[in-house]
C-alpha cells in the first residue's frame, strides 16, 4: 500500500550550506513521527520542503502516491496542514474567522457549513467559548489551538507541526500537547518537530533523529530512547533529558 506521505531523497541548499542532504521519510496512515535534533540541522527546512513553502533543490515529496509538482501545488498544499512555533493567526480576526477563513477562501465553503465546521473545530481544541476572541486575547497556549483548529479545518490528510510549544511557557505546553496527542489517538497523521518528550513518548508511533542534514537513525520512542544506536543520538537525548528534568515537566 502507498504511504500517505513519502519523502524521497530531498535535497536543499541555500548558497554555499548543503542543509538536506538527502533525505527519504514516509509517513502511514494514522502514523505520527516526531523529529528531532540539534538547531541548524534542518529540521525545519525538512517540513518547509515537504509542503514547498521553500521548494527542495531535489527529490520528490508524494502525498498519497501523487507527487507535488509546480502544477498541482496549490491543491496538493491544501491538503498539508502546518502549525508554526509563532502560531501565525491573523491578528486582527477573531478566532472564528481564523478558523473559518481558510475554507471560505481556498475551498469555496459557504459562510454557514464554514461557520458550523470551525465551531467544531473550535470545539475539539476546548475553545468554543474562546471563538469571539481576537488573538491578543488568547494566550500562547489557547493561539496555538486555535492554530490547530485552523489546520484541521481545511480538512488535511497530514500536519506538519513546526516546534509548535516552544514558543510557550511551560505552563501552557500541557494543554497543546493534550490537544495533539487526542489527534493523534484520533488517527491524525503527523510529522511532529519537537523535543517535547511527554508528546514524543507517548504519541509518537516513531522518532526520527536527525544532525547534519541527515536522518541519523529512526524507530519506536521505546527502543530510541532506551537504546538509540548512534553516538550522537545518545548524546542529543541526554541533553534533551538534563533540560526535560529543570522542573519544568516536558519543554526542551
Ligand atoms: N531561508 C534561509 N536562507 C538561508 N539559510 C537558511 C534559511 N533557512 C534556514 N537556513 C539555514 O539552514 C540551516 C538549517 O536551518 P533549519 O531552520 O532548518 O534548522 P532547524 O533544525 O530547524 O534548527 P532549530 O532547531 O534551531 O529550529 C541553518 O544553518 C540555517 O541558518
Ligand atoms: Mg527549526
């Protein structure tokens, strides 16, 4: 059976750094994998040249065995959510119209089954009561679910989640990290960048270790948290463990 997401071999430089350097990942159905690795290293740059926000020198990227071409971007694109570490909402609409936005611009949803879906999405984040209010009256925690709520209402086969808690304080992770790891028992597929271990260990069917811009090695959280094979993932998980036991319960 075709994977839901597969990316094979993808290439990215910007001027003299190589920052891919040949990357292959695929993603099953209801399948959610979590990326992690030193800063620099393309972690980002990997999510950004999945969707073609920043287009791959090489490789291809298939989303239900389709491939992402110039020519069918847009509609592929739509179908590839994504939620930024800085959540990226509209400042000046309200929470509703954040959500709501996305289906009556892009898909053609009228305003009434646009309105009733972003309510449900509202909801399914614990922020229906919140859907009046502008996004500086939301905390980081609640921006980012409504962040999510936007992503799922464009009804997407898989979303890519860039770092999506370590813009918050530590207090408002727990209720992000909820939110992704009930969408994720809901059978969501996602491609996770994040050094949030209670979401990677208990969400995530896979880690997917990454340095140079390279993917180091991959497997279950049990068996690469316990016994990761390389070096230098042995020695990136003892750092993400030190920040993990600060006190703060979860954010690296
Ligand atoms: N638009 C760009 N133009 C030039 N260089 C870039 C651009 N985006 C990223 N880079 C460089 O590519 C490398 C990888 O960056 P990337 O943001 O993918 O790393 P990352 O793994 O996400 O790091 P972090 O954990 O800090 O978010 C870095 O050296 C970065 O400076
Ligand atoms: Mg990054």
């Amino acid at each position: 059976m075709t994977s839901l997401l597969e990316v094979r071999d993808l290439h990215k430089r910007y001027g003299e750094t190589e920052v891919l350097k040949g990357v292959s990942l695929a993603l099953e159905r209801g399948q959610s994998k979590v990326v992690m690795g030193p800063s620099g290293t393309g972690k980002s740059t990997l999510l950004r040249c999945i969707n073609h926000l920043n287009p791959p020198d090489a490789g291809t990227v298939l989303l239900d065995g389709e491939e992402l071409t110039a020519r069918n971007l847009n509609a592929m694109r739509q179908q590839i959510g994504f939620v930024f570490q800085d959540f990226n909402l509209f400042t000046h609409l309200r929470a509703l119209d954040n959500v709501r936005i996305g289906p009556m611009k892009i898909l053609g949803t009228d305003r009434k089954a646009a309105t009733e879906l972003a309510m449900t999405e509202l909801d399914r984040v614990g922020l229906a009561d919140k859907a009046d209010s502008y996004p500086a009256e939301l905390s980081g925690g609640q921006q980012q679910r409504v962040s999510i709520a936007r992503a799922l209402a464009m009804q997407p086969k898989v979303i890519l989640f860039d770092e999506p808690t370590s813009a918050l304080d530590p207090e408002l992770t727990g209720e992000v990290v909820s939110v992704m790891k009930q969408l994720a028992a809901d059978g969501m597929t996602m491609l996770v960048v994040s050094h949030e271990l209670g979401f990677a260990r208990s969400a995530a069917d896979e880690i997917v270790f990454m340095d140079g811009g390279h993917i180091v090695e991959q497997g279950p959280p049990d068996r690469l948290f316990t016994a990761p094979e390389h070096e230098r993932t042995r020695s990136f998980l003892q750092v993400i463990a030190a920040h993990d036991h600060q006190g703060d319960g979860g954010t690296a």
